[in-house]
C-alpha cells in the first residue's frame, strides 16, 4: 500500500546555475530561480540533517535554510492581534 512520507522543503543559494543538474540526486527539484540564484529542494523529513550538510560542503552552494513554511499560520489571527494587519471593508468577516 501507498504511505505517505512527510517531506521538507530546503532552499539551496548557489554561487552558479551549473550545480541545479548535480542538486537532484539530494531530493526532488521543485522550483529553480535562475535569476536569484537558488533552489527549491524536497526531501524526506528523516534525511534533512543529513542532506543539508552534505549540501554545504559542496562548493557551488553558498547555503541551505529550512522552509518555515509549515510554521506559519495560515489565518492570520496571531497578525491581527499583533495589530500589523487589520481587516478592511472587502475583506470576509467570518
């Protein structure tokens, strides 16, 4: 049967645009900024420690930060009490 693994996002600075190739044996490729120069990478959440520093070690990477995508709160209410945002007129009052 199918088992779902839970995975983690890293975004990989890179000094060039010659390492995206050799990043995709490390996990799976999923957005590359050629301008800004980094890479969004997925791996398992069981192989980031390991993953992350064999990625720093390499020479064509700057660095390797986590996401802190899943950290946030995705309804606002710790912005709306903090008062950084505040509703408006158009927005859903729920």
């Amino acid at each position: 049967m199918f088992e779902l693994v839970s995975r983690c996002a890293l975004i990989v600075w890179i000094n060039s645009n010659r390492v995206i190739r050799s990043l995709r044996r490390y996990g799976l490729v999923r957005y590359v900024s050629r301008h800004m120069h980094y890479v969004v990478l997925y791996v398992n959440q069981d192989e980031v420690e390991t993953v992350t520093d064999r990625l720093e070690k390499l020479r064509a990477v700057r660095y390797v930060k986590p996401s802190y995508r899943p950290d946030l709160d995705p309804t606002l209410t710790d912005l709306e009490m903090s008062g950084v945002y505040k509703l408006h007129d158009e927005d859903d009052k729920e």
